[in-house]
C-alpha cells in the first residue's frame, strides 16, 4: 500500500526506515500481545503458530532488523570514503538513497517469510491442529501474508533507492 502513494522514481526513504521498525518490533508483539478481535475473543494473532514456524519468522526478523541497523548506522557514521565524499557533496542525495547490502537483507527476510506464509497455506484447512479452530487459523493466515506485503513493499522501495 506504501508505493501506491509514491510517484515512480521517487525514493522516500523513511517509508523503509519505518516499515521495518514495524517489522522489527512487530513480529514479537503479534506473537505475545492479545488483541480483541472477533465476537470479543481475545489472543495474540500468531500466538498459536508452531514453534518451528515462529523460529523461521525469527530469522527473518533478524535479517529486517539488520536491514533497519545498517541504514541507520550509516546516516550516523559513513564509513566508506565513497560516502562520506558522497554525504559532503551533495547530503540530500546520500540521505535519499539506500544501499545494495540493505536490499539483500530485506530480500532473504522476505524469502524466509513467504516460506513461513506457504506453509502455513498448506496447513490452514488441517484438522489435525489440535486446539486451533479454522477462525483462528485464517486470522495467523492474514496476519502474516500482511507481513509478506509489507516486506514486498519494502523490498521493492529498497531496489528504487539503491538504484
């Protein structure tokens, strides 16, 4: 929904930045904080995911939020001659932009999580789920292809300001 808003060939960085402190800090909280949700139950929206699934959910999590660590590190402390040459020159330009490495660490968070979203695909119409209706189900389904959006989004603004 992010890139809707933007005009093609514009880089708004800070769309990134914030996407994946939402990512970074998201993750958990949807895995432990209840929310009220339907006819008033009340449950964390991936409170019911199988440990294996959330480990894989944390790994990419990890990568996002290496992602977040290098573009914030380096609007504080460049530390390539390029950059800091490129920060002295011309500031707006240095801030707007994101780098190769950064893309990367979005792009195998987001591979992590579409296996985590496929596998969970696979497993939503499962019976054999023990003490987790379908309702349930489809709302941990929802909650983490929302997650797959948002990472896809952020994974292709990364690509537009690196490039």
């Amino acid at each position: 929904q992010l890139g809707d808003e933007l005009p093609a060939g514009v880089c708004q960085r800070f769309f990134i930045t914030d996407g994946l402190h939402d990512l970074v800090f998201g993750i958990p909280e949807w895995r432990h904080y209840k929310s009220e949700w339907m006819a008033g139950r009340k449950s964390a929206p991936l409170g019911t995911m199988s440990h294996a699934d959330y480990s894989v959910l944390l790994q990419a999590r990890r990568h996002f939020m290496k992602a977040r660590e290098q573009m914030l590190l380096r609007d504080y402390h460049p530390n390539l001659a390029v950059e800091r040459t490129k920060l002295a020159k011309d500031p707006a330009e240095f801030f707007k932009t994101a780098t190769p490495p950064v893309v990367k660490e979005i792009e195998s968070g987001l591979s992590l999580v579409k296996k985590v979203v496929e596998q969970q695909k696979g497993a939503e119409f499962e019976d054999t789920i023990q003490g987790v209706d379908y309702a349930t189900r489809r709302r941990q389904l929802l909650t983490l292809e929302q997650i797959q959006a948002l990472a896809t989004t952020l994974k292709d603004m990364a690509k537009q300001c690196a490039a």
